[in-house]
C-alpha cells in the first residue's frame, strides 16, 4: 500500500482534492494539506475524508517561505504533490499578477523549502523524496488539426496562465539539474468531474442549462480539448510518485477529443435525459455564441505513451461515462455548488482582455 506522508499543495481546489480524498480513502497515506483557500479553494470538497487522523490542514500560502519551511520541518514529509495554483485561463487575461505571484515566485519559494528540508534527510530517506509538480499541456500550445503533444514537444504557452505553469515547469526541472533535488513533472489533460469549480466549461454548463440561462460557446465552438476524468488524474499522479524517474516527466491524457461545442451538446443530451428542461425541447436550445477567448488556442491533444508504456496507466472512464457521473454529481450535490453559485460566482463572463 501506498504509506507516504504527503504535502498536498492546493488539496482545497479541484484536481487537488480529488488526490487527497483518493490518499486517505483508498491508501495509508498521512496527508497535510496546505491550501491558501482562495476563492476557488474550499474544505468542504474533502469533507468526507477530513476527520481521518491521517488527515491534517495547514491553511497557508506557498509564497510565505516561513510558513512551508515550517510545514516541512514539522510534518517531515516522504513526497509533495504541488498543486497550488491560479488555473484560470480567462482570469489570467484580466489579472495576469496573481498568476506570476502564485505559479511562479510560489512555485520557487516551495522549491527552496523542499531543498532545504531535502538536504538534511538521511541517505535512504534522500533517496525515496520526490517533489512532484503537477503542470499542464497548455505549456505546449496549440496544435492543428492533426498531431499529439509528447514530453519532447517544445513549449510554446499563449495565455497568462500557460506562460505562468511553463516558467513554474522550468524552475523545477532546474532544481532538479543544477541541485539534484528528486522532482516528478505531470502534464495533464483537460479534467473534469465532481467539485468542480463552476468558471471552467462543463460545470458552467451544467448549472447554466439548471438555471435556463444561455449556454454561452466562444468562437465558433470548434476549439478541441483533449478530456480527462479527475480520477483518473489522480491514479496516474500516485503511480508516477511510485515509479517515475526522477527528474521525469510524463504527459496525462484521456483520449478524449471533443470540440467546445461537441462537449456543450453532450452535456445537454444527458441532461436532457436525467432532468429533462421544465419547459420540454433540449437544452441544447440554449447554446448562444459568443465573441472568442484572447488568444485561444485551437486544439491540445495528450500522447500519454510513455506514462502507459512504462507505467502501466490506463483511464478507466472514456468521455461518455466520465460526463455522465459528473452531469449527476452535479444533479446530487446542490450542497456544494449552492453557495458557489449564489455567492463567489454566478457564472458571469470573464476573461474578455478589456
């Protein structure tokens, strides 16, 4: 079993809390979970593993390089999974600052906590220490119409955000060449699933076709994303802290190809299904365009070989059933999206770049 005392960076958020309910549900790990709880953070999404006594919660920000040289002195952990992170897309382009503050310089301060701590580890425990980031194939840029996104491609980010995670990418690859320091890189897919967040795509058009609202489509909607259920993220994360090289890195990747468009009707199609529109028609009625993203890049697409081939990682979910079990977490699970949607954020338009 997998018995490692975890850092977990930004369990509060998404792909984040979806790894640390994973760890103490179905593995021994002891998890601290270090979240600064922004906006998009919130406990309630590791509610049901939250009174383990394998589980713990240290609310800080990962730029406070006294508060995580403290956490790593005082938790001594095995392996961080470093995860915190503005992810945003449309609110890098209004508030790019917070994305470079964040992914960047907290990204660096984590770094040097973790080399810090690392050195002072006895031999065998030096040896077992992985920092493992958790990135993105937005690094990559975009793609035509034909072609995958390999650990080799070169990276080419578009977006605040994009630029961001890549300068992060490149920071822990130097700590890794120049220091030695035992690190993992990830980059994923699109994810989607339970918890979260309503800004991002499919959760926005869940609650949109609930509420009657438009179902708003940049561009033309022919923008393809390559798709990946969060669980199936997170059991490629703990496998690539178990077996991945150090100083590796691995693409994570769905297979799962859609058009902006082609996910917005397949929503509505389920929807259509489990909780057909009070007023009858599809809600696939409801789908307005609207004027495209700054920037938007055309296609992403994930080769996931290497982390198949070497590792063994196969999904468990293709798209169908991954959108199906997250359209009725949604339609079972007002208590957490709620407060979301009648106070943070009610699915107003963002990241307009004016």
């Amino acid at each position: 079993m997998f018995n490692k005392r975890c850092i977990v960076t930004g369990g509060a958020g998404f792909i984040g809390s979806a790894l640390v309910r994973h760890l103490v549900r179905d593995t021994d790990a002891t998890v601290l979970m270090v979240d600064k709880l922004t906006y998009a953070g919130n406990l309630e999404s590791v509610r049901e593993v939250s009174d383990s006594p394998r589980y713990s919660f240290l609310q800080a920000d990962i730029c406070d390089a006294a508060a995580m040289d403290r956490a790593f002195a005082e938790f001594r952990p095995d392996t961080i999974f470093h995860l915190a992170a503005e992810s945003h897309v449309d609110r890098s382009i209004d508030g790019p600052g917070e994305f470079i503050r964040t992914n960047v310089t907290g990204t660096a301060t984590l770094l040097q906590s973790a080399l810090a701590y690392w050195r002072m580890l006895p031999d065998a425990a030096k040896s077992a220490f992985r920092f493992q980031h958790i990135s993105t194939d937005e690094v990559y840029g975009s793609l035509g119409a034909e072609g995958f996104f390999t650990e080799k491609t070169p990276y080419a980010p578009h977006s605040p955000y994009s630029a961001s995670k890549a300068a992060s990418d490149h920071l822990v690859r130097a700590w890794h060449d120049t220091y030695g320091l035992p690190t993992l890189i990830t980059n994923c897919s699109n994810n989607y699933g339970p918890y979260h967040f309503p800004e991002k795509l499919i959760p926005l058009i869940i609650l949109n076709c609930l509420d009657g609202k438009p179902l708003p489509v940049y561009g033309t909607g022919a923008n393809v994303r390559d798709w990946l259920y969060v669980d199936d993220h997170v059991a490629a994360l703990r496998l690539v802290n178990e077996r991945g090289e150090p100083g590796g890195t691995y693409n994570v990747g769905g297979h799962n190809e859609r058009t902006n468009l082609e996910v917005v009707r397949t929503v509505c199609r389920v929807l259509d299904e489990l909780k057909p529109a009070p007023g009858g028609g599809s809600y696939a009625d409801l789908i307005t365009f609207v004027a495209d993203r700054p920037g938007h890049d055309l296609r992403y697409a994930i080769d996931p070989s290497k982390l198949m081939g070497e590792l063994g990682w196969r999904p468990q979910e293709n798209f169908d059933t991954g959108i199906r079990k997250t359209v009725q977490w949604y339609l079972d699970n007002e208590w957490w999206w709620g407060p979301i949607h009648r106070g943070t954020y009610a699915g107003e338009r963002l990241g307009t770049g004016k």
